[in-house]
C-alpha cells in the first residue's frame, strides 16, 4: 500500500480522495503535521493560497512541509497549491513553500475568462484531459529541471520537476482522474517498502 495524504486545511478534499482511488492506495486526510510522517505522497488542493499559507502558518506546517520536500516523496499542487510549491510569484516579494523552480502569475486569465472549461494534452498522460480553470494561475517561467507538461493558448498550464507535479487547474473536479494517478504512479515509483 501507498499513503497519499491530502492536506486538509482548506479547498476540496473529498474530491482528491476520490480520485486517487485505487486497490494499493490509501488516503489520508491531513490535518496534523505529525500526519506527515506516514505519507509516501502528498497533494495540495486548490483554493486560496494566501489563506492556505495562513493556514499552514497557524498549525505549525510550514518547516514540516519543506521537510517533505526535502525528502524527495511526490507532491502535487494543484491551482493554488500550484502557487504554494513555485519559487516566485509575480508581483509578491515572498514565495511559500518555493519547492519548484517556476514563477506563477496568480490570477492570470482576467476577469473575461475567471473560469473556463478547456480539454488540454498532457505530455505522458494523454490527449482531451479535462481542465477546470477557476481563477487560475499561469506558470509564466520555468526553471532548466522543470518539464513543461501542458500548455493553454501559449500559456503553461502544468509542469513537472523530479518529483513535483503542478497545474494550474482541477483535475479533481472532473470525472477524469488520469491526473491523480499519474501522481500516484510517481509515489508508487518513489516508494520504498519498509
Ligand atoms: N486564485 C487563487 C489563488 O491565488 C487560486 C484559485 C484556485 O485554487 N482555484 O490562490
């Protein structure tokens, strides 16, 4: 079995749940840094990344968090989450957690286009892959170790770095959930048996 933990201090949980599911996968719903220790992988929702970083500041996660990333086990961030793991954001002097060489523009679609629906190619995981855009970043540069995964309109949507997994949309609110294991193969891949 694998542990993929959820961090739970704000945005959607159960939909991640869901689609992560899997015969040799277990999800865990995290709320307590001491979560932390059992996990193989772990996903940062999306929602409001200055809140989660308040979030994350209040319950203690933050030096737990970079530790993980430290450690090399999978995360992945989605929309907001995104934001939390890019080492710049545009216009903000502080990164957060600055796990993934990329710079993000929050916000970025305007308002004309807060939220949109667009089928996206994601290089290794296939064609037509259901993106959910809601006030969604772009990642405007990226670092020489990251991978561009899936482009928008000239715009990168998601990319990969080692072990870190990030895109700008939701994967989770859709029925289509290759996004979330494809993650989880790389956690699969990652995982040592005790
Ligand atoms: N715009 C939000 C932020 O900057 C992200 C939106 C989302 O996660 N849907 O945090």
């Amino acid at each position: 079995m694998i542990n993929i933990g959820i961090l739970a201090l704000q945005g959607a949980v159960r939909e991640h749940a869901k689609a992560l599911e899997a015969p040799d996968v277990n999800v865990i719903v995290v709320k307590r840094t001491e979560q932390l220790d059992e996990l193989d992988g772990l996903v940062f929702p999306g929602g409001e990344s200055t809140t989660m970083r308040r979030l994350i500041d209040k319950y203690g996660f933050f030096e737990p968090l970079k530790a993980f990333a430290g450690s090399g086990k999978p995360m992945f961030g989605t929309c907001a989450g995104a934001i939390l793991m890019a080492t710049e954001i545009k216009g903000q002097e502080h990164p957060h957690l600055a796990v993934m060489d990329m710079t993000v523009e929050r916000n970025a679609f305007g308002r004309q286009r807060e939220s949109f629906e667009a089928p996206l190619k994601v290089k290794e995981i296939g064609e037509d892959v259901h993106g959910v855009f809601i006030r969604a970043p772009i990642i405007e540069r990226v670092g020489p170790a990251v991978d561009v995964i899936a482009e928008y309109d000239g715009d990168i949507v998601a990319a990969k770095q080692g072990n870190f997994l990030a895109c700008s949309y939701h994967p989770e609110l859709t029925d289509d959930d290759r996004m979330h294991q494809y993650f989880a193969s790389m956690v699969r891949k990652n995982h040592v048996p005790a």
